[in-house]
C-alpha cells in the first residue's frame, strides 16, 4: 500500500496510484539497466579504439623508419647493381604489407568510431526518454495536487452547509418545542 496516500479517500482511488507509482517506478528500473548496459559498451568499444589507435601509431613509426632506412640506402651508383637488388625488395615487401595492414586498421577504426556514435545518439534518447518520464510524472503529481486541493474545497464547503442546515433545524426545533 502506497504511504503517502490519504486513508480518507476511496480503496480504487488509492488502488490505482498505487498501481500508477509502481508502473513510474518499473520505467525508472528498465532505463536504469538499459544505460549501464550501453556505457558498458560504449567504454569496451572506447578501449578497443585506443588500443587500435596504439597498434596503428606503432605500425606508422614502423613505416617511417622503414622509409627512413630506404633513403639511407646508399644510390646506385655507389653500390653495386646487385647488391641494390638484394637489399631493396625486401623492403618493399615490408612497407606494402604495412600499408595493408594501416589501411585495414583505418577501416576498422572508422567502424568503431560508428559503433560509438549509435551508442551515444542513444544514450541521447535514453536521457531525453527518462526526461520526458519525470516530466510526465510531475504534471501528474501536480494535476493529483490540484483535484485534491479541489476536493478539500469541495469538503469544506459541503461542512459548511451541513453546520448551515444544523442550525436552520436546531432554529425549526427551537420554534416547534415553543408551540
């Protein structure tokens, strides 16, 4: 039974706040759990985009030092034509599989950057939804508020009459014991 109800007012009247207030408050429950599960990924997405972001600064160094120690091969015609041969492809080789690989990392970056805008633009929804709820349940509140101060009125007008009739019957009686 819901405390903060008067106990004057009628049992379906006091039923049904009640089932009102648990209704508000099975709402709350369910946007609760429903933002931790959301935070909960958006900070496992969070660290997989910082650790790629590692990975992908470590992979550019990698390729600059590579093309760093192609520019400090010694030319052509300073070295033999077969030693060039020799010493170039491998070099080659390594910085195309890097770009590979910084290309397939940009790619999954840009994913993961999607991933974590959805689940802010929901996050978003969620605070406007939950915002929207206890507004809802404010102008409720306020409305319960204005029918009771109503009937309050209500109540004492209708005490006022009834002292009214008293007396009117208490002067009718006084005038009938006189006779």
């Amino acid at each position: 039974v819901v405390h903060w109800v008067d106990e004057e007012w009628p049992e379906h009247l006091q039923n049904a706040l009640h089932k009102l207030w648990l209704l508000y408050e099975d709402c709350q429950r369910a946007n609760r759990m429903a933002c931790l599960e959301h935070s909960s990924l958006v900070h496992n997405l969070t660290s997989q985009k910082n650790k790629l972001q590692e990975t992908y600064e470590k992979l550019v160094e990698e390729v600059n030092n590579l093309l760093d120690t192609q520019d400090n091969i010694p030319k052509e015609n300073e070295v033999q034509q077969g030693e060039h041969e020799e010493i170039t492809p491998p070099l080659d080789n390594n910085i195309s599989a890097l770009k590979e690989q910084l290309g397939a990392m940009d790619a999954e970056n840009k994913e993961l950057k999607q991933k974590v805008d959805q689940l802010k633009s929901i996050q978003v929804a969620q605070g406007n939804v939950i915002r929207n709820l206890k507004f809802a349940h404010l102008k409720e509140k306020e409305k319960l508020s204005t029918e009771r101060r109503n009937l309050e009125f209500h109540i004492a007008d209708l005490v006022k009459a009834s002292d009214k009739n008293k007396r009117k019957l208490k002067d009718i009686k006084d005038i009938c014991d006189e006779e």
